[in-house]
C-alpha cells in the first residue's frame, strides 16, 4: 500500500514538558483519519510537526514517499535548505481554526496568491482555477467580496479553498469548525465531506464526534502527548479498549 504519510517515533517537547511522545501514525491515499482527544494532549503540536511548522525533537515524517526536512546524500541525512523545505511544505494544506485570510484582498485574491507567488501560474489560468475552486467550496458569488465582509463559515470554506489551490497531497485541518457560531458549523462540514467523497487524503483534528463517526475511515484518540486508541469510527467511538479514551469519550459524546 502506498502512503500518502508516515510518522515514526515522532517526539516533541517545549522545554522540560514534554509533548509527543513518541507517536507513529500511517495514512494511504485517499483516507480521511480523524484525530481526537482533550485540549492540551498535543494534537496541533502533532499536525504542526507533520509539516514541520514546528521541527521534531526526534523521529521523521515521511510525506508521499519523501522525508521532511532532509534529504539523503550518500546515505547520510542532511538537513533542507529552507527554501526546499517550503517547496515540500506546499504538498501539505492546513486550515486552522482562524481563517488567517489576507484582509486587504478579495476572495479571488486570496485564492490565487500561492498559485501565482510559489507556483508562477499566469493569472488568467490561477483565476480560472480558482474559480472553480470557489464553485466547489459555495463561494463563486463572493469571489470579488474581502474578508471582512463574510461570516466566519464563508471565511472558513475560502480558507479551504485557498489551500487547494496549491494542489496539496494531504489536507491538515485543525479543529476547522471549533472557533464557528454553531450555526455555521454544517457548511464547513459539509465542504470537507465532499472533498471526503472526492478522494482527498485528509487528516482532520476535530471535536465533532458526528463528523468523525460519518465520515473517517480510521480514527485515532490522543491522549496526554501519545496515541491510546487507534481503529474504524464504530470500534474507537462505541467501544474503546482504553480506560482514558472512555473517560474522554463519554466527556463528548
Ligand atoms: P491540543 O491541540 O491537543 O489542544 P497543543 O498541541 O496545542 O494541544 O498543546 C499541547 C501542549 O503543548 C500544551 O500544554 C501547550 O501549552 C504546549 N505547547 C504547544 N505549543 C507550544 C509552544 N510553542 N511553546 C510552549 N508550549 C507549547
Ligand atoms: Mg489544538
């Protein structure tokens, strides 16, 4: 089977505090993996080391069959130049939980800034792409409104949109739906499930428990820096096998 991501011994510490420790995870093509688990047990810190926002303390993130941040040379381990990491970093979207949108451009602009800046697209075809993208995400009709002037739902699906414009391998979201008026959840959460359907690789920290058991091939729960749980939404969601998962669990569901 061939991996769109591969952690391995993935260890993280602020200080004396130690974060990750020591986490594997394996996500094939096409797999949605859900990660769950309480504030603080480390699951942005885990994303943001994935695509090396934040570097390892030790371990390695393999991203469509290429190491983060090294390359090897005459079998020894070199660290990228910073700008080749960026080029790899770019094979990986992340929507955070704020929109982090451009606020001095439109819609339009946001989406095809990274085309045009890291890709070199002609606006012409970076516009036509986005285009699309905003028809797929329900946002077309704002394409030339700015950020200021959406609902944080609407902010959100350009923020997805703006991601795939850079064609990632894998979509990160982290807790996308978290900092939403409730009412304006579903519409994020139904963009993400359509992407699902269409086959994108996603790895989607979240607390919504409804979306995880619909929509996850696998999900995993994170506990205290490890992860404790690992299985099909059903088994994980229905019948954890760890004491603490269920504590956590019963807390949510
Ligand atoms: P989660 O996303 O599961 O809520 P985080 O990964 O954000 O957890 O944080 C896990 C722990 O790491 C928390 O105790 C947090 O305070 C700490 N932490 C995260 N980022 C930093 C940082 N840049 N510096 C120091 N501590 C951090
Ligand atoms: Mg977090």
């Amino acid at each position: 089977m061939s991996l769109a991501v591969k952690a391995v011994g993935i260890r993280k510490s602020f200080g004396s505090h130690e974060v990750l420790k020591g986490l594997d995870l394996e996500v094939a093509y096409g797999e949605v993996l859900c990660i769950l688990g309480p504030s603080g047990s480390g699951k942005s810190t885990f994303l943001r080391c994935i695509n090396h926002l934040e570097t390892p303390n030790s371990g390695y993130v393999w991203v469509d069959g290429a190491i983060m941040g090294y390359e090897l040379n005459r079998g020894a381990l070199q660290e990228l130049p910073i700008k080749r990491l960026r080029a790899q970093q770019s094979h990986l979207g992340i929507v955070f939980q704020h929109f982090n949108l451009f606020a001095h451009r439109t819609v339009l602009g946001n989406v095809i800034e990274g085309p045009m800046v890291v890709r070199g697209l002609r606006r012409a075809e970076a516009e036509a792409r986005a285009m699309d993208l905003l028809e797929q995400v329900g946002m077309a009709g704002k394409a030339l409104s700015y950020p200021s002037q959406l609902s944080g739902g609407q902010k959100q699906r350009v923020a997805i949109a703006r991601s795939l414009a850079m064609e990632p391998r894998v979509m990160l979201f982290d807790e996308p739906t978290s900092a939403l008026d409730p009412e304006l959840v579903g519409e994020v959460l139904e963009v993400m499930r359509n992407l699902a359907r269409g086959g994108t690789t996603m790895i989607v920290v979240t607390h919504e428990i409804g979306f995880a058991r619909e929509v996850a091939d696998r999900v995993v729960v994170m506990i205290d820096g490890e992860i404790r749980e690992t299985g099909a939404p059903g088994q994980v969601l229905s019948n954890p096998d760890d004491p603490r998962v269920r504590t956590f669990l019963s807390r949510v569901l």
